[in-house]
C-alpha cells in the first residue's frame, strides 16, 4: 500500500521561510519522478515542482527562485524548500509520485502566509 504523508506546513508570515517534507512508502521511491502541487480556495490544483528519478528539477515560473524541491532517496523523502514566501502561496500543498500508470497523492498539508 502505497503512503504519501506531507508535513511541515503551517501559518507563516509574509517573506517568511517553510521546509515541506513528504514521506513515502509502500513503493520503490528511487524510481518514481515526484512532484509538488498546489491549490488555493477556487482554484484548480497547480504543479509548483518537480524532480526527476534522476534528479532534475522543474518550477513554476510563479516560483521560481523562491522554490527548491530535493529529494533523499535513502530516506525515501522528497522536499519543498519554500522562501520568501507570498500571501498568494497561501494553499494546500499535495505531494504526487508518478511512475508510468502509477499516481498518487498525499492528503495535503495547509500552508498559510498572513501577517
């Protein structure tokens, strides 16, 4: 049984920092490209990263120098790196690994930047 769990989001001030962390297990992780999505209240749900299986990363330009997904396969954990943080990053954040016909998600974790 494949398992996706996010953390470490959180209400966080404008220009503020997070560290998003998503655990998997049930899978081989070294193998699946995985990615961050995002959705705010009204809206669809947005890719904000990606990395490759073999490390190559990707952002939305709406992201971009503000954003650094990793990964730690020996931990089977990928991360999101948030700086610099916006009113408008205010959303759930999903975690998604995909490999071929395999997709799945984590549930979400809530980031909220407010003053």
């Amino acid at each position: 049984q494949v398992q996706l769990v996010e953390s470490g989001g959180g209400l966080v001030q404008p220009e503020g920092s997070l560290r998003l962390s998503c655990a998997a297990s049930g899978l081989i992780f070294s193998i699946y490209a995985m990615g961050w999505y995002r959705q705010a209240p009204g809206k669809q749900r947005e890719l904000v990263a990606g990395i490759t299986s073999g490390g190559s990363t990707n952002y939305a330009d709406s992201v971009k120098g503000r954003f650094t997904i990793y990964r730690e396969n020996a931990k089977k954990t990928v991360y999101l790196q948030i700086n610099s943080l916006k009113p408008e990053d205010t959303a759930v954040y999903y975690c998604n690994a995909r490999r071929l016909n395999a997709d799945y998600w984590g549930q979400g974790t809530q980031v909220t930047v407010s003053s």
